[in-house]
C-alpha cells in the first residue's frame, strides 16, 4: 500500500480511509473537466464471447477471426495480436486444451476470467512477465468481496463456478473457498469494458480504478479506449477532493438506483442525491424528478404536469392541473403493455428481423404514451429500440423523428456533461448530415464535440474522427449558404 501511494503522489493522488466507504482516492490538486485524473491498463480482461459473437483475444474486433487451433476456445483477429497474447495464452492454452468439449461448453467469460488472473499471477511470481506497483496480485488481494453480504445462493454459484476454475486448473496450492472468494470481488469490482460509443465489448480488473469510490452525481467518469482505462474529470475537481465516477446507470428515481446498488455492489448510496437528510427543496426535486422519470402522465395530453398518488390511495393527480387519473386505469394500461413480448422484440432484432420488431415495439410505445409521461425512462428506452432497428434498416428520415424525440429526456435525465448524452447528438448530428440537413447538423454535432471533448479527450481517435465530421459540415454549411447568396 505504501508503494502505491508513493506513485500515487507522483499523479497527484492519494488513497485514504473514509469511515463507511473504506479506500477512497482523493486528488492533491485541483483537476479541471477533461483531464485525465488516472490510467490503469487492466490486470487481467477478457472479451465478452458468446454463442453468436466472438471477439479477438487482444482487440477486441469482430473481423478476419480465426480460432486457436489447439485449445479451440481463444480467437485471434491476425498474427500480431495472437504474439502480443502469446506468453499469456501458451499457459491458457495447455489447460484449455486438457477439457472434453462438453466442459469447454461452460468456460463462460467470467470462468475465463479467473482463470487468466491466476495464470497472471504464476507468469509474475515467476517472473517471466514482469509487474509493478500498479501492476500485482497483491492489488487484487486487497480489493473488498462482500463474501459476508451475499446471499446463500450467490455463494452457492460461486462454489460451483470456483470448482469448475479448479478443474481446469489443476493447481494444488489454490482452494475453492479462495477463488470463490475472487468471484465475489469480480462482481463488485471489475469494469465492463466498452468501446468510444458505449457498447460493451469485454470485462476487466482494474484493481487501482476499483478503489474510486460512487457516487450518483459523480465529478469524474470512466472511458475506455482499446482496453486501457481513463478515469477524466467532468467537473472541476477541486484539491483535495475525492474522485467519484457513477457505477450504474444514473437515469431513474433514488429507489431505482438504490436498488441496483445494493443487488450489484451490496451498499446503499449516500451522495447528496440519494440522501434524505437533504432540505424540503431537495426532498420535493427528488419526488418531482422520480415522478416525471418513472411516473405517469396526465390524463389531459395537453398537460406536461407529473402524477403523485392521492391521499386515499385510489388514484394519482396531476401536480400541475389537479386532475386524477383512476388507479384501475393505470393498471388496465399496464397490463396491456405487460402483454406485449418485449423480450421476443429483442429476440427479432437480435436475429436481423428488424421490421418485426419494430412492430411490436411501436404498439408499445404507443400504450406507454397513453401512460406513462412524456419524459418516461421506460419511453425513452422504447423509442432508442425502434431507433436502433431503424438504422439497421437504413430508414435514415424516421430514425431522425425517434432520436430527437429522445433527446429532451436525455437533457432531463443526465448532467450538462454526461457521455450519453453526447453520443445521442453525436446521432443526431450524423442523421440530419445525412439528410441534408447540414445546419441543424453543425448545431448538433457541436453540441456532442462540446461534450465528448471533455468525456473522452480530444486526442483520441473517435473525438479527432468527430472534429474532422463537425469541421466538414461547417465546410458544406458554409458552401450552401454562400451559393444562396
């Protein structure tokens, strides 16, 4: 710990205790919105395959795959990767090797996960990979497992995915209790890695980012680009100051979010937003806010009033009119909604049939309207589906009308600089380019640079790549205006 803190120091960093939270990382100058407060590459990844997607080992790209001959499990997009990967997967390999298909069948990633980081740790004991004060096992043994919060059944999966991790490695001097033990800080503590566009792509330990604690009006947010972590401030972080960065998505009521919390990182949320001992003011936003997101609409659709449940009980009233709307309406609606497979819409899209899904998305987007109100989460995350399927299909003029109908929930629903929030303009912008709507273009695209520039930095390829976009709008903008002169 004393090592990490000297080269902690050195980046203007340091690790405390803070009662209830234990490590926490604070800086020790002020950091302003942009800048890069750390970097980890991660102990130990993998990339998120399944059944219908593979990725490459040390890339992460879907394309020009091939699978390694011998353990039949690892792919590899080209030989360059396959070298890189090579002291690492030559010890995989041989234990992946030793496995009948049927039990490679249940080598998931996280199984893969654990076994890598074992794997990790023998080619460093042994030096024949080389670690660091940022870069140990030792890291990994002072992460927190939550083994005393979780229930029985977790324990359970646990013990039966550590046996099988036994299994495959065969290492006496490893026991089950100790890798299950790994499992439980795998979930409190490893990253879901994504690319610029928030899409995820692999799983990682990055046991020096896992000491940065929550917060759900976080001053710092973590991106990715390749498989490096960066961890930028998104406000001015003052010195002195704890970095915090959001673990799950923020969008929703204080009950939503707190909920989430305590079934993935087992604590419950005591930042200014989730806290009741705040003013009357903060206590009537918090009920607003939770009311508009997660609420009902008014029966009047002229009215943008949100709903609070009356005192008997029987119904909700508008805030803004004081109309009620029947509890046994509500519930009527709902069922309905309930009745339509949203799940077989997934699977439609999933499988390429993009039209069908469409179809059964829209007629429920068409009963939450009637429901829920207008700036609805659930609404909203309606619409990014059909949104999606339209792109798929090239249906450039309405997947328009659906992005820009997201975006004031977007506005309501995040902070003034939230990548998100960036990326739907970034859409936006493409699409009105697209159709030749250039000057509505340049406003949105500038509003996703103003964003992005400060989220992810603007050295790296995805921002330079939409600074190049912004400037050749402006270019074909300023083109058209000059030729209507």
């Amino acid at each position: 710990m004393e090592d990490l803190q000297s080269v902690l120091v050195d980046r203007n960093l340091t690790v405390s205790s803070v009662p209830e939270k234990g490590r926490s990382l604070f800086v020790t100058k002020d950091f302003y919105p942009g800048e890069v407060i750390i970097s980890q590459e991660p102990y130990v990844c993998v990339p998120n395959n399944n059944s219908v997607q593979k990725r490459c080992e040390g890339c992460f790209t879907t394309t020009n795959l091939k699978k390694c001959s011998r353990c039949q499990v690892v792919w590899y997009c080209g030989t360059s990767c396959q070298k890189l990967e090579w002291k690492f997967h030559r010890l995989e390999c041989e234990v992946l090797s030793r496995l009948d298909n049927d039990k490679k069948k249940f080598v998931t990633p996280s199984i893969r996960l654990m076994v890598k980081l074992y794997l990790r740790r023998k080619l460093q004991n042994e030096k024949i990979i080389p670690s660091t004060v940022m870069d140990n096992y030792n890291l990994v043994e002072a992460l927190v497992s939550h083994m005393s919060d979780i229930t029985k059944e977790q324990l359970l999966l646990y013990a039966q995915m550590a046996n099988l991790v036994n299994v495959i490695l065969q290492w006496p001097e490893i026991n089950i209790k100790e890798i299950a033990e790994n499992f439980s800080k795998f979930a409190c503590n490893a990253h879901t890695i994504c690319d610029s566009e928030l899409r995820p792509l692999g799983t990682g330990l990055y046991p020096v980012i896992s000491i940065i604690n929550h917060s759900c009006l976080p001053n710092s947010v973590l991106v990715f680009e390749g498989r490096s972590a960066s961890v930028r401030a998104v406000q001015h972080v003052p010195k002195g100051s704890e970095v915090l960065i959001s673990y799950i998505e923020t969008a929703g009521s204080t009950m939503t979010r707190q909920k989430a919390l305590k079934e993935q990182y087992l604590f419950n949320c005591t930042c200014p937003r989730c806290s009741k001992l705040l003013v009357l003011k903060g206590q009537y936003d918090d009920i607003r806010e939770s009311a508009i997101l997660e609420g009902y609409r008014c029966k009047n659709e002229k009215c943008d009033g949100f709903l609070l449940r009356t005192t008997d009980g029987k119904g909700f009233q508008c805030q803004q009119c004081g109309l009620v709307r029947e509890k046994e309406e509500i519930k009527k609606t709902a069922t309905e909604i309930n009745s339509l497979s949203e799940e077989e819409a997934s699977k439609l899209s999933s499988a390429g049939y993009y039209q069908e899904a469409i179809s059964i998305y829209k007629m429920i987007e068409k009963l939450q309207t009637k429901l829920y109100h207008p700036f609805s989460i659930s609404l909203m995350r309606t619409r990014e589906k059909i949104l999606k399927s339209l792109m798929e299909l090239e249906h450039w003029s309405e997947a328009l009308a659906y992005c820009k109908l997201t975006i004031p929930v977007y506005q309501s629903a995040y902070p003034a600089i939230h990548p998100l929030l960036g990326l739907q303009y970034y859409t936006c912008g493409k699409l009105e380019w697209y159709l030749g709507e250039t000057e509505e273009a340049v406003k949105s695209l500038t509003k996703a640079v103003d964003i992005l520039r400060i989220t992810h930095g603007t050295n790296t390829h995805f921002v330079k790549e939409l600074l190049m976009k912004l400037e050749e709008a402006r270019a074909e903008a300023s083109y058209k205006s000059s030729s209507k002169e």
